[in-house]
C-alpha cells in the first residue's frame, strides 16, 4: 500500500489510461458540477492541449480563488503552475495540497520541478523511489538517465 492505496491503482493512475472520449466525458460531468479541479493532474495537462483549457483554467483559478485552503484546489492550481513552468508556485501550492501530494503523478511531476530548478540530487532521489514502485515505466528510467548524464 502507498498513501492507502494498491500499487495497480496507483499505476493505472499514474499511467492515465483514460482513452480521451472517456476523458471527455468526465470533463463534461464534472462542468456540469462546477468541480473541474477534481480531475486528476495528468488528466488536467492532457486538457490543457486541447479546446478545453481556456475554460478548465477559468474554473480551476475560479475555485481556487474561492477556495484558496482546500486541498483539492491546491492540487489542481499546482497542477496549472507546472504546465505553465512555474516550478516554484507549483512546489508552493503542491506543499499546501494535503495528502494529495503523496499521489504518484504529483511525486513524478515534483520530481521534473526540481530536476528543472536545478535540485538534481533531490530529483533524482524522487525518481530512484518511483522506479522502485514502478520499474517498467520507460518515462521514469529516461528522467534518471537524463540527471545522471547532466
């Protein structure tokens, strides 16, 4: 068990295997309730490539505006942080995301945030760990053969 959850859960999270017509339609369910930072992080990048970001922004800065303590909304703001490469707000507001923190996507996307801020040694020390849990994943080896090479 990591933060509660099974090792297969974790990988189908970290692995976002949603196909994007189920991703899609989680998006239009969640608009619908107004609760579009309860998508995952991975899911929230994959919809900042696409038409939806501008509203999936606008929603997420909203709750968070609203919000600005909640745990959820702290993750979902991180998550914008990094795809904007606002590294330090997103270690920011990641630190102020609860237990969300711990969640396998986020340790991968704090791992590529330090790596990137120059914090080699304590990136890779996230990445080593994540290699256990995950020793097939290729995007994992990549990044330690890149720290290591650099």
């Amino acid at each position: 068990l990591i933060n509660g959850k099974t090792k297969e859960l974790i990988r189908s999270s970290f692995q976002s295997n949603l196909e994007f017509s189920e991703l899609e339609k989680k998006f239009k369910e969640l608009e619908s309730k107004k609760s579009l930072q309860h998508l995952s992080s991975f899911e929230i990048l994959n919809l900042l490539e696409t038409s939806y970001a501008s509203k999936l922004r606008s929603e997420i800065e909203n709750a968070y505006e609203s919000l600005k303590y909640s745990y959820i909304c702290n993750r979902a703001k991180a998550t914008l942080c990094f795809f904007d490469k606002d590294y330090r707000n997103f270690l920011l507001h990641l630190s102020k995301s609860g237990s969300f923190k711990n969640q396998a996507e986020l340790i991968y996307l704090k791992g590529i945030a330090l790596s990137e801020l120059g914090e080699k040694q304590e990136a890779l020390a996230i990445f080593y760990r994540l290699k256990e849990i995950f020793p097939e994943e290729f995007e994992i080896l990549e990044k330690i053969e890149e720290l290591e090479a650099g």
